[in-house]
C-alpha cells in the first residue's frame, strides 16, 4: 500500500504559495495542506492563495484547506462555526479537494459532536475529504476521539501521538501512532506528523503497522530551505518513504 506524502505550505502571500506549492508538487507531494498563519499553528487562508495553489497543484488531487478562523484553543462560538461552514464552502469552489477541522468542547476539550456533524455534513455535501487536525492530540483520551471521527464520517487523522503542546513530535509518539493505528482498524486513515524529516522518517516506518492499515506523511518546516518549500528536501522525504517498501 503506497505511503502519500503531505506537505503543508504556509499562506504567506499567493505567489510564494504558488512557488511552495510548485515544488512540492516536482518533489513528488501526493496532497498539500494550505493554511494561513503558521506562527499560530495554521488558519484559514484567503481564497486567492488557495487558488495560486490549484493553479500549482495542476491537476492531482489532494489540496488539503485548513479550516480554522483563529489562532488558539479549538472551542468555537455559534458565529466562528457559521464562518467555518461558509469558508469549507468557500473552499470548494476555489478548488480544494478537502477541508482540514478540528473542534473540541470546553471544559475537557473533548470532540464537540455536534459542531463535527455541521462541518463534515457541510464538507461533504461538496464533495470534500474531511482530516481531522492536530485538535486530536488535545484530547484527553486520544482513543475515545478516534471512535467519535470513525463515527462522524472524517477520513483521515493527523497525529503526533504526543500531547498538543509539548516540543514532542512523532518520533517520540510512535508508540502511540501505532496503537492509534490498530484500533482504527483501517477505518481512516493516520496522518503521522510532528517533527518528520527525511532523516527520521525511515525509523519512525520501522515502528508503525503500515502494511495493513492506510497511513501518510505530513511534514512542513524540515522541507524548508532558507524558508521556501525545497524541492530536493521534498524529493529526498519522498524516497525515504518509498524506500521503506
């Protein structure tokens, strides 16, 4: 089963997103997440950039949009969840192919189920994939909120296996990726992220289940060189996971 490779390109203004995009599109990137405001973890970003990033991603698919309206902890007032609605709408027609969320509910910062049911409902209506974000590693009981997407519908996770937060990343979480693999039991599929590097990610393989279970790669700040997108550091993270079979 073939190992996608995910880079998240930051928003910082269109034709640096067209650039970044471009590369990781030459390098061998399956999917890109596009966000806005990496300093604050990834927004929303403008639909103009999202468009310079179809305009780049040609015609594969796999154009991941962050949909977050803010910064911060990931509990969401009735008017910023009518904004997320509007913004995976937004998305679709500029020409994503799927929305990244991630909500949770305070106290306890446990899955808010019913803002999910909005959000995937209104995703998928459009003909969107649905990725749960790194919101999950912010749950108290990280196995509790697997079963919850399983039964909203999302396809994909991205986890570190770490606790959001913490300067920990997926080499560090490995065990917990794996586990997370197996109770998922191929119902969606684990985004490994945190800290993944060319250099790592071989060993980080070694220790998880792929063979059976759908999985792929999401890594942002290790293909950077000189802060744009490198399309040998993208190249090299796409052989090392292709070498690992």
């Amino acid at each position: 089963m073939p190992i996608p490779v995910e880079i998240c390109v930051n928003s910082l203004n269109p034709d640096y997103v067209y650039r970044s995009v471009a590369a990781a599109y030459e390098g061998g990137a399956a999917r890109i997440e596009l966000c806005g405001d990496m300093s604050v973890g990834g927004i929303t970003p403008t639909m103009t950039a999202l468009e310079a990033a179809r305009e780049a991603f040609r015609d594969r698919r796999g154009l991941l949009c962050m949909i977050r309206p803010r910064g911060g902890y990931f509990s969401y007032g009735n008017e910023e969840v009518l904004l997320m609605e509007q913004q995976i709408c937004d998305a679709a027609r500029a020409g994503a192919d799927g929305v990244v969320i991630g909500t949770l509910a305070l106290p306890g910062n446990t899955i808010n189920r019913d803002v999910l049911g909005q959000l995937v409902d209104t995703a998928k209506t459009r003909n969107l994939s649905v990725t749960f974000h790194r919101a999950l590693d912010a749950t108290p009981n990280m196995f509790e909120s697997l079963d919850v997407l399983i039964q909203y519908g999302v396809d994909r996770i991205l986890s570190s296996g770490t606790t959001w937060g913490s300067a920990d990343g997926a080499s560090e979480g490995v065990r917990m990726l794996a586990q997370l693999m197996l109770k998922a039991e191929n119902k969606l599929e684990l985004v490994v992220g945190g800290g993944v590097s060319p250099e790592n990610i071989g060993k980080i393989l070694q220790q998880l289940p792929v063979e059976n279970h759908a999985t792929s790669i999401h890594a942002y700040s290790s293909v950077l060189e000189t802060g744009e997108v490198s399309v040998e550091r993208v190249r090299s993270l796409c052989s090392a996971v292709e070498s690992f079979h």
